[in-house]
C-alpha cells in the first residue's frame, strides 16, 4: 500500500488501514475489504471514496465504515 494513500486516509479511519472493514455504497450495498483508503479524492471527483481490497468506491457515507467482524 502506498504510503500517499495513508498520509491521505481521514484521521478517522487510519487505525483501520490494512484491516478488513464494511462500508455501504450509494446505493445501500454492503461492500467489505482490507482498507487501503477513506477520504476524499480531489483529484478525482470530490467526494468521500473508500478503497478496499484495490477497489475504489464513491461516494460513500463514512459514517456506514466500521471494522468487520464476523
């Protein structure tokens, strides 16, 4: 994982990088994978993205990120 993505990762979520955590997208779909990033892409499109398990996800509500359990 790169070390930009971390540096950029919302305060909130950096203890969850590299940990297996849920998050819904816009459309309610529960989604899970190892965290690599949380926060808002500005050189993209300005909103909040997840990234988990190399998959971008936007927009998605921060507040739907929690660390998964089974």
């Amino acid at each position: 994982m790169s070390d930009h993505l971390k540096e950029k990762t919302d305060a909130r979520f950096k203890h969850l990088i590299g940990k297996k955590v849920e998050f819904k997208d816009d459309k309610g779909m529960k989604r899970v994978g190892i965290l690599e990033f949380a926060g808002i892409n500005d050189l993209l499109h300005g909103q909040f993205q997840v990234t988990a398990s190399r998959c971008p996800i936007w927009p998605v509500d921060p507040k739907t990120i929690n660390e998964y359990k089974q």
